[in-house]
C-alpha cells in the first residue's frame, strides 16, 4: 500500500506496470514526435511561453532582457506540468528569465565550482575514484540557476582524438573505478555515441561503475528509447541513473514512471539529486512530497545542493542556516533513506560538503 498526502500522480502496482509498460511500447511509433523532434522544438521565446501558459505579457519585458544573458530553453513535454496562469508555479520559476538575473552580487562568480581550469579536455578527476566526463555541452533545458550560465560549453565538443586521450587516462588510472557520464546534459548525445563510448569503457577492467548524472528523463521522458536501454543494460558496467528533479510536480508524467520502471526492470540504480532554490522547493512541505513522490516512482533521494553561488542566481539562494533548520525538519518527518544529504561543492575539497 502506498500512503500519501495528496494525490497528483497514479499508484503503479507490479501487474499495472506490465501493462502500462507493454501499451507504451506499443504505442510509442505513434507519438508525433521523437526525442530529438521535442529536443530541437524546445521553448526559447518568451512570449510563446508565457501565452502558452496563458500568462498575460507584464512578465514579457524582463524575461526577454534577461534572456539576452542566458537564452530560455524549455520543452513542452515540461511546459504541460506547468500550471495555467500560475507565475508562481515551481517549474516555471526555475526556467523563466527575470529581472533579478541582472544584478551583481557579491561573492557570486561566474564559474563557483573552478570547473573551467581542468586539466584534461572533457575530463574532470578531481575525487578519488571517480572520472567525470563532460560528454555534451548542450542540455535539454536552460536552468536559471545553473552555473552553466556562464560556461563556455560549446568550446567542450571533443574532437575523436580528444576522446582517446580521455579514454586513455582512464585506462592509465587504477584507481578509477566508476566514471560519471556528465555535462550539460549526457543524454543529449545520441545513443550511438553513448554506445560507442560506454563500450571503452566497459573495456576497462579496473572501471565497474557508468553513472549517469542527467535531467533529461525529467523534462524529456522519451528519451529513455529501447535504444538507450540497451546500451545502458548490455555491458559488464553497473549503472546508476542520477537523476535531476526540484519538485513533485516534475514527476507526475507517465512517460516519465514508465521510462523509471524500465530502468529499474534492467537493473539501473535510480537516484536523484536537487538543488534547494527559493520560491521553488524551500519549504518542508515540497521537500517531504518530493521524497515521497520519488519513492513511489523507484527514485530514492540522493543529495540536496545548496545553489552554486553563480552571478545572476542570487534570487534562489537560501542562508546555510535556513538550509540546516529544513533540513532538520525533513529529517523528522521520513525515513532516512528518504531524506537526502545537504552537500554543497567546494572546488578544493576531495568530496562533497556536508551542511
Ligand atoms: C559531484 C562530483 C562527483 C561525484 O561525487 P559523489 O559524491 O560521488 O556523488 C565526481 N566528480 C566531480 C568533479 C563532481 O563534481
Ligand atoms: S546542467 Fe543541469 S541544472 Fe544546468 S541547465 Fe543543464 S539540466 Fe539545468
């Protein structure tokens, strides 16, 4: 049995998930548009986002200026979890150019976490064990908090050389045993390429983890083809999902706890992590259903960031001390393995920080 407060998403048991699972696959020829279709028609005007979401033009000013900084980047499958002429809506807030986006703010730079001094192209190994490879520098979805904002992405396309040179440090490197597919957005790339590359990989007998650190099953849940699939479940390689989702209201879309249940049925660990943002998800309320919602789904939580403190993103930001006392409360109210680590990244420290 599953016990909730409120009810936006549907209870998945096993046998419904069979079939839900074999109606996906049988209609999904069907779906007007492909990944990479929803992709490439994503929202980037900001008049067409706000009639789509019949919100009147006050808020068009701004979000057009603000756009000029960072342009807006949203796709529809995530619009359709917004709601109708709510400015407040915690999807909206987080992808919606406003005014305060402009002012500068003490402390705050344009690369917090120092990822741009890396040392080998497209490779950052700055914990132990761990390689993080920057596989695509585009995302499916532009973030106002992101410290992408700022970061040369596109400069990161890695020639083929490039990436044995990457491959090679690996190889060269005992110590590493799990490499994290990253970016932008990893599975932005397509499947082929990630084919390719995870088959270096699994080459690679000291490596025994692939983790994947995406957003993109969240906003564009069809991502998750059979193709994709396949690559991730046919190697040796363990593979961990981290997803990227802030609030409940992300989760309540079928594709998206079908795509979830298909992960898991091929023996993905799913996790999620979140970054605690002011106006989206700063409150006891929204941190408990997003735990419980995962949950439901077959996410457990894994970390709570503190915002990246990135120039134009201010706005989101919590004190530590606010962060530390919602955090306590959350603790009180789950389990705790449904409550995730409030860490921030320092950019000398060998791991995450705790809070
Ligand atoms: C966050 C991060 C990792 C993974 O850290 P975990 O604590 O294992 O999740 C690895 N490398 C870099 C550069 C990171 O920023
Ligand atoms: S890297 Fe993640 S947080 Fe940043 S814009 Fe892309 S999806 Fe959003």
């Amino acid at each position: 049995m599953i016990h909730r407060t409120a009810a936006p998403l549907q209870n998945i048991t096993n046998k419904d998930q069979q079939l839900i699972i074999s109606d996906r696959c049988a209609a999904a020829d069907k779906l007007p548009h492909s990944w990479q279709e929803q992709l490439q028609h994503a929202i980037s005007d900001p008049a067409q986002l706000l009639s789509l979401l019949e919100l009147d033009t006050t808020y068009l000013d701004a979000a057009q200026k603000a756009a000029t900084l960072f342009p807006l980047r949203v796709p529809l499958s995530f619009i359709a979890r917004m709601k109708k002429g709510d400015i407040n809506d915690p999807l909206l807030q987080q992808v919606l150019p406003i005014n305060a986006e402009h002012i500068e703010t003490e402390g705050y730079s344009k690369d917090p976490v120092e990822e741009q001094s890396g040392e080998i192209n497209g490779l950052i190994h700055k914990y132990h064990g761990r390689a993080l490879l920057m596989v695509n520098g585009h995302c499916a979805i532009n973030c106002r908090y992101c410290f992408r904002r700022h970061f040369p992405y596109d400069e990161h396309k890695l020639s083929r050389e490039q990436w044995g040179d990457v491959i090679q440090h690996l190889r060269d490197d005992e110590s590493i045993t799990e490499v994290i597919y990253s970016g932008g957005d990893p599975l932005a790339s397509n499947d082929k390429q990630l084919r390719w590359l995870t088959e270096q990989i699994a080459d690679i007998q000291h490596v025994k983890r692939l983790r994947i650190h995406s957003r993109l099953p969240i906003v564009i849940p069809s991502r998750i083809t059979d193709t994709c699939l396949e690559w991730m479940s046919s190697s040796r390689l363990s593979v961990v999902m981290v997803l990227h989702s802030n609030h409940s209201n992300e989760l309540a879309d079928h594709t998206l706890q079908t795509a979830i249940q298909r992960m898991k049925s091929v023996g993905i660990t799913v996790l999620n992590q979140a970054v605690l943002l002011k106006g989206v998800n700063d409150n006891l309320a929204a941190q408990v259903q997003l735990s419980e919602t995962l949950f439901e789904i077959g996410v457990l939580p894994y970390y709570l960031h503190v915002l990246d403190k990135v120039q134009g993103s201010a706005h989101f930001a919590i004190s530590d001390a606010s962060a530390k006392q919602l955090h306590a409360q959350v603790t009180t109210q789950l389990p705790g393995y449904l409550v995730p680590k409030l860490v921030r990244e320092v950019s000398d420290k060998p791991s995450k920080v705790l809070i």
